[in-house]
C-alpha cells in the first residue's frame, strides 16, 4: 500500500489566532485527542519562547493591513503506513528508524523553504500518527508581513507547495495524493 507525503497550511487572520494555534502547537491548552502523558518534541524554537512576541517584535511597528495575515500555521505528515508498515491500526506507535529520517528530512525542508520565518515547529507524537505543527511568520523579502507574496493566491501555487514537499520526502517512499483530488480533510 502506497504511503503518502501530507501538507496543510491555514492563514491566521490576529493575534489571537496565532496564541492560540502556538497553545496548540506546544500542548498548553487542552486537546482532547492528544494522550497527555507523552510530551511533544520542539524542532525549531524552544518551550520557553513567546511566539507571538516573537512574531510581535519581528513585525515591529509596520502598519498592518486590516486583511493582513499574521502567521500560517502549518500541519506536515505522512500515512500511518509509512510510520508503521506492520501495523498501521496501532494508535501511536512509530518506527524509531522511519520517524527519525522523515523528522531529518521534513526539518530540513521546511528550513531551506522558509529560513528564520519558521518560528517554532514541535514534533506530535501524542496522537494516533507522529506530525509536525509549525508557525511561519509570512514576511515578504522587504520584511512586511505579506502572505501573498509567500503562498501565492492560487491553488496551483499550493498545489506546488504539495508536489515540493512530497519531493523533499520521496526518498522516504513517500509519494504526493494525487493532483487535482476534490478530498478533503476531515478533522
């Protein structure tokens, strides 16, 4: 069964949202299908950092479009198969071997991408399969926050975004869904 390369982003429209996908992202909050008892793993940032002042004092005091967006919070993942080919039903469990190349290599992507715009990535390893939640903070080349300028605002530019993930990861085994698919994520 073949095993796939997962990509997803959201544009976050205040600083509120930001707090509260950072909450998420580093587990202060509650989520109710995540196990408590094992923690999550920072990749990029720290646990003692505060992203949103981060992203606030980064920001500075450019005037901020009443549309703006202040951060994309984005969601990295692969099949539960690629994870745990022998038994994909088992909630939680990853190959130490499979996790760690696809972590070396999602890490490495993401920061040949987005460089310092990354604020913060944490590896989840509390669910039923181990992802990555990370923060971009969408600065263009001039250093104003300007999301259009880094996703474009086209599906075809995330459909890119898809296909140049899937390609960091195929040395994996991963491969891209198909192109053009009208599935959609269900929570």
């Amino acid at each position: 069964m073949a095993a796939y390369s997962i990509i997803r982003i959201k544009k976050l429209k205040s600083w509120g949202a930001v707090a509260g996908s950072v909450a998420h992202n580093a587990r202060t909050r509650e989520t109710l299908n995540a196990n408590p008892a094992v923690p999550c793993r920072f990749l990029i940032g720290s646990p003692h950092d505060d992203p949103v002042a981060v992203c606030q004092a980064r920001v500075g005091g450019q005037r901020i479009r009443k549309n703006a967006v202040y951060g994309v919070d984005g969601f990295l993942g692969a099949s539960t198969e690629y994870f745990r080919p022998d038994g994909p039903g088992q909630y939680g469990l990853a190959y130490k071997d499979r996790l760690d190349a696809w972590v070396d290599a999602s890490v490495a992507w993401l920061q040949s991408r987005y460089g310092d715009r990354v604020i913060n990535a944490v590896l989840h390893l509390d669910e039923a399969t181990p992802h990555i939640q990370y923060l971009i903070l969408p600065l263009d080349d001039n250093g104003k926050l300007n999301c259009k300028a880094m996703f474009g605002g086209s599906k075809y530019v995330l459909s890119q975004l898809q296909s140049d993930y899937a390609d960091a990861v195929a040395h994996l085994g991963l491969t891209r869904g198909r192109q053009g698919s009208k599935a959609k994520h269900t929570e």
